[in-house]
C-alpha cells in the first residue's frame, strides 16, 4: 500500500497472490484511517480478495494475476 495522494485520502493498493504463500493478510493505520487488504487462495484456485478502505477515502487497487500451466 502506497499514498496515491498526499495525507493517504487516496491509496494504491497492489496484491500480488502467490501460490508459494496461498495467503496474505495485512493492514496500515495512516493520518487518513485503516487500510486492509486480504487476498486467499483456496485448493480448487479461487481468488477472495478483501479490500477495507477508511470512510471519505478513495483506493486504485491493481490486480495482477501470475500462473504457470502444468502439465
């Protein structure tokens, strides 16, 4: 997570699931309220992605998604 504008009233958000990890859960306190974003892979390769972000704030999030094909 990253200021997009000053004072954190917009954020970019920017998970990157992994297999290697199959989870990730993290949040930052800022001037400008709680940001979280949580993302889970399930057995069967279902993404959830959680995305908290603080009232009157904004938030881009970026979604880049990795795979390798198994043979």
């Amino acid at each position: 997570m990253t200021p997009h504008v000053a004072g954190f009233r917009v954020a970019d958000i920017c998970p990157q699931p992994s297999m290697r990890f199959r989870h990730f859960n993290t949040c930052m306190t800022t001037a400008g309220g709680r940001y979280v974003s949580n993302w889970k892979i399930a057995e069967d390769g279902m993404l959830t992605l959680n995305i908290e972000v603080p009232f009157n704030a904004k938030a881009n999030v970026n979604l880049i998604i990795r795979f390798q094909l198994i043979d």
